[in-house]
C-alpha cells in the first residue's frame, strides 16, 4: 500500500534535477534508506494512557550509514482529546524545542520489564494499544514490522497510519502515513503563499524560515508552522502537528503524506476535534493561546518604506482627516533611523524635535505611532547600542566569536535570543528608545534571519546529506541567512534552533513593551513559528500589488488562524510594484475586513495612501467605516480567539463543516460564526460568484434577505462599486457602535444590536468590554464585562431580546447603552396593525423618544427600535409584540 508514494516520490524528485544531478540524488536516496524496525519490548501503564517501546533494527535488517541503532516510543493520552507520540534515539540525547519555548508534560518514566531479544523469552504482541473511556483518540502500535496507527474510537476511521518504512539517522528522519483516497481535505503546512487555502495534492512544503518575499508562490517564507488540519465527511476534524524547529519537507501525495527532516526528534501531537473550532483550541491549549491585542490595534494602519521626513508623516495624517477616513496608526520603516541603526533617529529628516512633537499630537488625537527595528546590530565602534551589547555579551557566535553578518546597517551581530542575557538588553534598549519616542507598538522585520551574504562552509552541518527544497531549487540552508554551524548560547546549534528565531524576538519584544509601559503590548513580526501567536501579530510580508496576491492573501489569513496567530493581514493596495485605481479600491474593500488592516508600499513605487484617489478614498469610507461599526463584535472575537484559541477570519467550514462544498471555498471568508464577506477579486469584475452555506443571509447594509438556502446555495451578485458584500448569518446578534476617525471615539458611541432571525425565529450572540490596553483580557482580577444576548419568537409572533450579564467589574459599561436594536427576518412582511415595544416590562409609550419603524425586505420583515435607553451592564428584556 505504501510503495506507491514511494516510486511517485522518486519519479517526483528526479524532475528537480537534471542530467547527473538526478543519478547523484538517487544514490543520497539510497544512503538515506532505512531497514525497517521491530518492537522488541513494550508496555503499557495501567490506565492504558501511556506506553513505552524498545524498537530496533528488523530481524535480518541492516543499519546503513547514520542509522540510530535503537529508539525509544513513547505514547501519551496525555488528555481526552490531545494524544502525543515521540520517537527518539533510546541511547543519546538528541535536540527538542526546549521547555521553556513551548512549556509541555514532560515524558514520564514508564520502565520496560519486558525481556530482551534473545533472552529465549517470548516476543511482545503483536499489536499494543493505548485507549480510555473518555477519549476518542486509539493509539495502535504494531510489533513486526513497527509501526503505528491513530484512529478514531466512535467512528473507526483511521487518522494516521504510519508505513513500516521509517528512517531514523543523525541529520535525516522520514515516516510516512497513508490518507484515505478522497476523503481527506488538509489544511495548513505554513508559510507559503498558496493559490489554494485547501493544500493541493502532489505539493511539497519546505519548513525553513527565509527572507523570501510573499509574492512569490509556493515556496518556504517566514514562518514554519508543520501543522495540518484534516477535515473529512460528514464534517469531522482533527489536527496533527509535527513540533520540530529542524528543517524539513513535507510531501503531500493526496493518498499519504511524508515528512522528511534534517534532525531533532519525530515528536508528534494528535488532536480529535471532532469539528475545526475544537481542533484550534486543543492546539492552542498546547502551544499557547494568542496575544489579546490592544483595541487600537484593529483601526486603521498607514505605513510606507519611504516616507522622506517628518513633513511627510504630517501630510499623510492630514490628508486622511481631510478625506474623513479612519486612520488609527502612523507607521515608519527603516527610513526614521540614523543609518538603518536600531534606536536611533536620522537627525536631518527625522529630528528629535520634529519627531517627538508629532508623535505628541498623534497622542492627544488618540492616535498611534509605530515603528520598525531589525534583529541586526551595527558593529560601527560608535554605536551605543552596539558597545552594550559587546559589554554584555550577548551576540551570536560562531568558531568561537560573534557571527558577522551583513543586512540594512552594513556589517552586523544578531542578538542570541537564546542567552537570557539578550533579553534583558533587548528590554533595556527599547526603554531606553521609548524615553525618547514613546511608540505604542513595535514592528520586527528581517528576522528569519536575513543575511545579505551568503556565508562559506564552516563543517558538517551547513552541508546536511538531505537538502531540503529550499527556495525551491534545494538551495544550500546557509544562503541569505545565518550559517547552521553558529552556536546559541547553551551550545545549541543554529541548524536546530534555526527556526526558532522570530519567535523568541517576539517573546523579548513582548515582555520588554510590557514591562516599560505597563500596558497590553502590541509587536508585529514577520518571522513566526508555532507558539508564536503568544506575543505577536503577523502580516503576510512582502507581498505585490497584483490581482493575484490579492485573491491569495485570503489563503494565509486563513492559514494564519489554523496556526493560532488570529491577528493577521497582507500589505493592502500591495507592497512591491505599482498599483492602479482599481486595484487598491477592490483592495482596502477586501482589506478593511483582515483582522491587521495596513497599507503599506515599497520605496520606489507610486504612493498608494486612500485618499490618493476619489473612488478609492470613497470605498476606505464605506468599508472602514463598516469596520468601525463591527469594531465591539470584532474586538469580542479577539477575547473568544484568547480564550479558546478560535481564527477571528475563519473558512467557512468552521460553521459548516457538515458542508463538504465549503472545503474549498477560499474567496470568501467568515468574521467569527456570523459575518460572510465576499469581495471582488478580479480586474474589471462586475459579478461576485458568492457562496451561501444553508441557513438565512441578510445583507448588512439594507437588512434585506439575500439568500434562504436549505443546502447551500451558489449566488451571482453584481459587484458592489465601492464595497464587498458583507453578510449577517440568521441566528446571529451584533454589537455595533458608530464609525469615527479613531477607535477611542468610536468607543464613545452608543451600542446598537442587529439581531438576524434564523428561520426558527432564535439568535443569539456576546459582547465584551474592557479598557483595550490592561495586559490581561478577561483574567479573573482583571476588570471586564461580558454580555451575552438571545433572542426567540413565540407562536403569537411576539420577539423577546434578552440580555444576560455573565461577568461585569468593567465599570464604565455601567454607564454605555444600547440606543437601538434592529430586528432582520420577521415573518410578516407586511406592516403590523400595531407594533408594541416593552423595555423591562414597561410599555414605551408612543410619545415617548422610543419609536419603531417596519418595512419589507426580500419577503421577510424589518423593525428597527430606536430611542433605547438600556445599560449594558445590567440585564433587560425587550419585547416586540405585533399585532395583525
């Protein structure tokens, strides 16, 4: 069953090269093969939740060059939904993802008492098995040959199954298991931009973090993310996540799947979902639940790679207020610094005494500012930051002094992020920085780590006997990057710690916002790894401005939230190349629904601010305007990503996963459960080919039913000139505030509630409060309020809105109210003889301030009840009660 992926690979990998290039990759092939294993003692504990095995070489088996000669299995229920497999050397420590990196159980000693191999004893069974009542996780390992399966107890369907073909060296590691032939739908294996969100068969994802820009496609860019999630009819999910920092391939066939690694451990981690929301807060429960982001954080960003001075800051910020669109965040690249030096300012163009006055009034207009640093010291003699970095020593090494490396400044050290040493200087100079200019926000770039010298050779590990599909043209790992013999602290090598990099940049980033302001930090990194959405937000890198990056920025959104990094988004109107009309109006359409919204451009490319152009600075109106309108339900995403781990932009399969046409739906993508946007993707558009998952939709600019659908339904909508469609789900309430220039004045606005009916009459949805900037969100001493609402319609036609106040130690939610409330997918289209309104049983009188308004649209009736007066931190129920 297995040797087909086998003779599909070869073929596969004998295209990459040509002439001798393909005889000598065969013979690396060949010296790479592995003898097959055999159990030769296993057991399992008493609870059946963990199990340990003694696996050596086949009888009659040969260990060839590199092989481990013995390994160690051990296997772990270590919850009812999370099943974790390790297979390492029994007799050598080798590297892991350290503990302190992503804190995890430890192994627990579980001692082999079984005989050893020819001790006359008898051989282990055949199969051994690791199951509990309360799990829906079977873990099967089989003796002769080894290898092992994991399935799923309620339905029997097998999620993994490994063939007896494992290879187990020193720099070379490769299992492969089968999936089931059209049925499975993965999703994930990042960072690539893809032309697809569902991963196509017959791909390869190269797992090495590298300063290749995003507009190129399917090749390894910033992040390494070896983690899928598979999705199969009737709607059932599950996660499998390889926690390994080494670089690796990993092919996917459509029928298998194979990981081929240049080292670490195979230490694999199974999650049974059953559905995708479960699936993202089990992962996250493990590598560690995303960063709540400030409330400002999801304004409006402009930033530029060549904004000339500080006058040219200024007139950006004018030129929006006077086209009256949002701007929340003033960004600056590279352009601020003296020299490209971190922590510095260019005292010609961006004085202390120009910058610091500007940033000044960005402040008291309730604005931002943030600016970019790279991992990458200037060694110039001259440079403070340089001198207390040497002082302290914290630098990587190499051949036993700092590594030498070229980027931005010229010649560089990197800060070994690593030694805890580095850390605390990293705190020390971001103070040091934000006594001068006190930035809200920091933006890390460069950091996988780019190196404009390619550096020479040094020993065995910059050359590895596999070499990986870097670039895609199996570039060597050293090329535009630090070398994989450096050295970290603690003696660990750069070729295993390699991709860990921009992570730990994050974490120190992180901690040292926190620490100097006090505040809920807000760090954007461009380099990512699993576990990185703790500390920070993620754009999608250096992307162009063309139709197709548009339509695939969708892609990576999407992935990004698979792998617990929610706050994310793409340059909009492009970074590289220059844009059009069009193109940036169908863009910030298109972008003011990322979760991270920022133009940014190249240096050397025509200026793309939305105000630049009449129809563009018309659509940033309308479409940032619904952002700010959406900003309470959005930011409430944010707490529920917290706390559960859930994407803020989800595929649509999140909610409709017993929906297997949604599996590919990629141009479309879902706000929480209830919002559906589809913008318009191509040049010269003047349809939308949208899809509808079963259910009501209601269009969230008329309030009309779009579409009434029992099984799904693909629609053609005429493009919308100055917006994308945005769609409430039926069932779904939401808390809208008004649109204003800043999130802090939008905040100041009363609540309304727009309740979408489902065709049951019921709706349901939450609001979240707290101050936006407190580090904690929704902890048990921090102050918040969080509301949920329901709504039902009873036999006599009478609607009741209820509110419930789960939690509520944010006070100024005691002084916010709801003004309006109003009420989508009534069953009578016609206008009710009289229509009643009951605030907390008493009647609004029709004199009062209160009234109602009701009107038909698409067939199903519309009531808006305006005039309210109802807190939102105290419970009430409104009634509706229409009479015919």
């Amino acid at each position: 069953m297995m040797a087909a992926p086998s003779l599909l690979l070869s073929f596969w990998l004998c295209l990459c090269f040509v002439g001798g290039f393909c005889s000598q990759f065969q013979e690396q092939q060949q010296q790479l093969a592995g003898g097959g294993h055999r159990v030769a003692a296993v057991k399992v504990d008493q609870r059946g939740k963990r199990l340990r095995a003694d696996v050596v070489p086949a009888a009659g088996g040969s260990l060839s060059t590199g092989d481990v000669r013995r390994l160690d299995v051990y296997a772990s229920l270590e919850t009812d939904t999370r099943l974790r497999v390790r297979i390492t050397d029994a007799d050598h420590p080798r590297w892991e993802v350290p503990q302190d990196i992503i804190p995890r159980p430890a192994p627990e000693d579980l001692y082999l008492d079984a005989p050893r191999p020819g001790s006359g004893a008898s051989s282990p069974p055949r199969t051994s098995v690791l199951s509990s009542a309360g799990s829906d996780l079977v873990f099967t390992i089989h003796a002769s040959p080894f290898r092992f399966t994991v399935s799923r107890r309620s339905t029997g369907d097998i999620l993994f199954d490994t063939s007896p073909n494992l290879v187990f060296k020193d720099r070379y590691l490769e299992v492969t298991s089968a999936l089931p032939a059209g049925r499975a739908s993965l999703y994930g294996l990042g960072e690539q931009t893809k032309r697809t969100f569902r991963l196509r068969h017959n791909d390869t994802f190269t797992l090495w973090n590298a300063d290749i820009a995003a507009a190129n496609f399917d090749l390894n860019l910033y992040g390494s993310h070896p983690f899928y999630m598979d999705v199969r009819p009737p709607g059932t999910a599950h996660g499998v996540l390889l926690l390994s920092s080494n670089g690796m391939d990993v092919l996917y066939g459509g029928d298998y799947v194979t990981y081929k690694v240049i080292g670490g451990v195979l230490d694999f981690y199974f999650f049974a979902g059953p559905f995708p929301l479960a699936v993202v807060d089990q992962y996250t429960q493990l590598v560690g639940r995303p960063a709540p982001m400030p409330y400002w954080s999801f304004g409006f960003h402009q930033c530029r790679y060549g904004y000339a001075n500080v006058s040219d800051l200024k007139g950006v910020v004018a030129g929006y207020a006077k086209a009256k669109i949002p701007l929340e965040v003033m960004w600056t690249d590279i352009d601020y610094m003296n020299k490209y030096q971190d922590f510095t300012l260019d005292p010609i163009n961006f004085p202390f005494s120009e910058l610091r006055p500007f940033v000044d009034r960005l402040h008291q207009n309730g604005q931002k500012y943030v600016v970019i640093i790279d991992p990458g010291i200037s060694t110039d003699p001259t440079y403070g930051t340089f001198i207390r970095g040497m002082q302290q020593d914290i630098f990587l090494k190499r051949n036993g002094t700092n590594f030498l490396a070229n980027v931005w400044p010229g010649d560089v050290y990197f800060p070994d992020f690593m030694n805890p040493r580095a850390a605390e200087f990293w705190d020390q100079e971001i103070s040091r920085f934000r006594r001068a200019i006190p930035v809200d926000g920091l933006w890390i770039d460069m950091n996988e780590l780019s190196n404009f010298f390619n550096p020479e050779p040094l020993n065995a590990l910059d050359d590895p006997p596999y070499r990986i599909n870097n670039s895609g043209v199996h570039r060597p790992i050293n090329n535009k990057t630090t070398p994989a013999s450096a050295v970290h602290y603690g003696g660990v090598t750069e070729y295993d710690a390699h991709n860990l990099f921009g992570l730990l940049e994050s974490r120190a980033t992180n901690r040292a916002l926190l620490r100097d302001t006090g505040r809920r930090p807000f760090v954007l990194s461009r380099s990512t790894f699993v576990g990185s959405g703790r500390y920070t937000a993620h754009w999608t890198g250096d992307n162009d401005a063309t139709w197709e990056d548009l339509r695939y920025s969708i892609n990576t959104m999407l992935s990004f939230g698979l792998f617990g990094v929610p706050m994310v988004g793409a340059d909009i109107c492009g970074f590289g190349k220059n844009t059009t009309e069009e193109l940036c109006g169908r863009w910030i359409q298109l972008g003011a629904f990322y979760p991270f919204a920022r133009d940014h451009s190249a240096k050397g490319t025509i200026r793309r601010e939305l105000y630049l152009w009449p129809s563009v600075a018309a659509s940033a109106r309308k479409s940032l305007g619904l952002r700010y309108r959406l900003l309470p339900y959005i930011y409430t995403l944010m707490y529920e990503a917290h706390t559960t781990g859930a994407p803020i932009a989800r595929p649509l399969f999140f909610s409709y996963p017993e929906d297997a046409t949604a599996y590919g739906v990629d141009r479309q993508f879902l706000l929480g459960r209830g919002v559906l946007v589809s913008p318009v993707l191509e040049q010269g558009a003047t349809t939308v080919d949208a899809y509808f998952p079963a259910g009501r939709w209601f269009s969230i600019y008329d309030h009309s039913l779009a579409v009434d659908t029992r099984s799904g339904e693909r629609v053609t909508l005429p493009a919308l000139a100055d917006a994308p469609y945005v769609h409430v789900a039926g069932g779904s309430i939401l808390p809208l505030q008004q649109s204003a220039m800043t999130t802090a004045r939008a905040r100041r606005t009363p609540f309304h509630l727009l309740v979408a009916l489902a065709d049951d009459g019921t709706a349901a949805g939450e609001l979240f409060l707290d101050d936006g900037e407190s580090p904690e969100m929704g902890a048990t001493k921090s102050e918040f309020s969080l509301v949920k609402f329901s709504c039902a319609t009873w036999s006599d036609g009478m609607i009741r809105l209820r509110s419930q106040v789960v939690h509520n130690s944010y006070a100024p939610s005691r002084n916010l109210v709801i003004s309006k409330v109003v009420l989508m997918g009534l069953q009578s289209p016609e206008p009710p003889k009289k229509l009643t309104v009951y605030a907390n049983g008493s009647e609004v009188e029709e004199n009062s301030v209160a009234g109602s308004r009701y009107h038909s649209r698409g067939g199903l009736g519309v009531t808006h009840v305006d005039g309210l007066s109802l807190v939102v931190g105290e419970e009430f129920e409104l009634k509706v009660v229409m009479s015919h």
